[in-house]
C-alpha cells in the first residue's frame, strides 16, 4: 500500500476534527476506515463492533448500518489499533453464531500494519507472509521465520536493508530499485539497478540527475525529491502522477487541466485547491485524505483557557499568599 500522506498531517485524535466545508454524507466509510484521522468518528458510529445481531437481515444490512466501519480497509489504518484488538475478540464471539460474517478483519492487509506488530506476534498463523514482507516494522518476526520470507516483496521493504545485504543473490533488484534506504547497496550495484523503479525513489535523486537518459519521467512525476529536476522539463510531465505529488501543488495551481482531479483528491497537500473546486472531488478517494480533518481550535482554545484559569486559582489560592 501507497501511503500519500506524511506524518505532520496526523492530528491527536483529541483534537481531531472534519473540516467545516466538507459534506459529511458524500464520505465513503469504505475509505474513511483507512484515514488514520479518521479514528474518532469511525468509533462514535460503531455499535457493537459494526454488526449486531439485530442489523442482519436477509437483504444484509440496513441503510443506518451502511455508514460504518469497514474492517478490511480498517486493518490497514495504523491509528487503529486498540478497535482492532476489540474487534478480534468480538469476532471470535460472534463467530459462533455468525460463521459466514463478512465484514471482518482482513489480516492480509493487518500484516501490512505497521503498528500491528503485538497482535501478529500473537496470531502468527494468521499471519499472510507476503504482506508482512513488506511491513517496515515486522523485522523482528521476519527475522524469526526466514523460511516464510518471499525475498521479492521484502527486497522492497525500507527497514530490511540488514537482512538483504546478507542475502545479495536473493535479492530482487527490481523492486530493491525503489527502497529508499537501498542507495548503498544500488551505488555498488548499478549495473543491476531497474532504472524504471529507481526514478520513483526519494533517495536516488543523485544517481538520477547523474544518468538522465535513463530517467522514466512518468513515474518521476511522483517522486516527491525530484522538483528540480521536474522544473527544469515541465514537457515530460506525466500529469496523473504529478497530481499525486506531495510537493507540486503550487506547479498544479497554475495549470489546472493537467489535474487527475481523482489522484489529486488523496493529496493532503492539495487540500486548499479541492476547497475551491469541490466539484471536482473524487469522494472515495477523499475520503482517506488525512487532510479533510484540521484541529479543533475550538476546543484547544477552551482547554487552555481552563488550565490558565485552574493555575491563577493555584498560584493565587489565601493559602499561598498569605503564608
């Protein structure tokens, strides 16, 4: 999984809020279940972890019911953890009496998790070993189970540089061509460099600005290092990537028609430009854009204005004065 967004637009779910301009029912709660912004109101519309009882019925699930958690995109959602603990234990509940449940937690996409390392730990049978080859913190358990390791899909893995270096004849270098934390291993290995995947690589912008005929400029479109060397060939500009690009809304700005208006509603970056043409919104893939959600300044500001009152009241309290 493609994760489009950078930690600083995570908000503390405390103070996590939806935009005022945005249409809370034109949200796709499929989506939404992958935006780790998302966490709060996924769990004021959880009733009994998403499915009672009381909801099924043979059509399936009513119209209420149908604004709720999906729990297969949830699994993906690294802010999520503590409803997936929850939802696990409902589900060895609820299979007893409901064997043939389909809105269940998909472990291929929770060996994706990063921050579900305490749980696979504790289910390694359910574990899907290809996924988890490419989970950036399931080193330890990769570590522990060489035998499961597909090599392809872990030479992609940003934290399993250790483990390829002992391991170069089992490598693949095409997908080892993308890994940003690969650069050592690629620069004494060029000649085995896939230079198609190397131009989506943040990190390989040297080696790139040094063997510019071998550039795939659409794919460099995406790569969120590569503004100068895309200023200076706006001609090779593959438009539904750049749209994708975390660091090219200002070039996007002035050119409008070359916007994949669906890449682009995924963007956090872009999140003033899609205010100002919400007509153009992809709902589904807005919904997992960590960027439909700001801060509750609101609520900040009466928290603070709480604690200055409380310490006032502390530090100017007869007993302190008076003493």
């Amino acid at each position: 999984m493609v994760e489009y967004y950078e930690e600083k637009w995570i908000i503390p779910q405390r103070y996590c809020k939806l935009r005022d301009w945005i249409d809370k029912d034109k949200l796709n709660w499929k989506w939404l279940s992958e935006n780790p912004n998302a966490i709060t109101m996924l769990k004021k519309n959880w009733k009994d972890a998403s499915l009672t009882l009381s909801s099924i019925t043979t059509q399936g699930l009513s119209k209420k019911n149908r604004q709720e958690i999906d729990w297969g995109f949830l699994s993906l959602n690294k802010n999520a953890i503590n409803l997936l603990k929850k939802r696990i234990k409902y589900e060895k509940w609820i299979y007893m009496f409901l064997p043939m449940i389909k809105n269940k937690i998909n472990w291929d996409y929770l060996s994706l998790n990063p921050n579900a390392i305490e749980i696979l730990e504790k289910n390694l049978n359910k574990i899907n070993w290809d996924s988890i080859c490419l989970n950036p913190n399931a080193i330890s358990i990769l570590e522990k189970n060489l035998d499961k390791i597909n090599w392809q899909i872990l030479s992609a893995n940003s934290n399993a540089i250790p483990i390829l270096e002992k391991n170069l004849d089992k490598i693949n270098w095409g997908r080892l061509s993308a890994n940003p934390n690969a650069i050592v291993i690629l620069k004494k290995n060029i000649d085995k460099i896939d230079w198609y995947n190397l131009s989506l690589n943040p990190n390989a912008i040297e080696i790139l600005k040094q063997n510019p005929d071998k550039i795939h400029w659409n794919l460099l479109s995406s790569n969120p290092n590569a503004i100068y060397l895309l200023d200076k060939t706006k001609d090779k500009i593959y438009c539904d990537l750049i749209s994708r690009n975390l660091n090219r809304i200002l070039l996007l700005k002035n050119n409008l028609n070359i916007i994949n208006w669906k890449m682009i509603s995924r963007n956090p970056s872009a999140i003033w430009l899609l205010e100002k043409n919400k007509d153009k919104i992809d709902w589904d893939f807005f919904s997992s854009n960590p960027a439909i959600f700001t801060y509750d300044y609101e609520k900040i500001k009466k928290e603070r204005e709480q604690l200055n009152k409380e310490l006032i009241e502390y530090i100017y309290h007869p007993s302190r004065v008076f003493c």
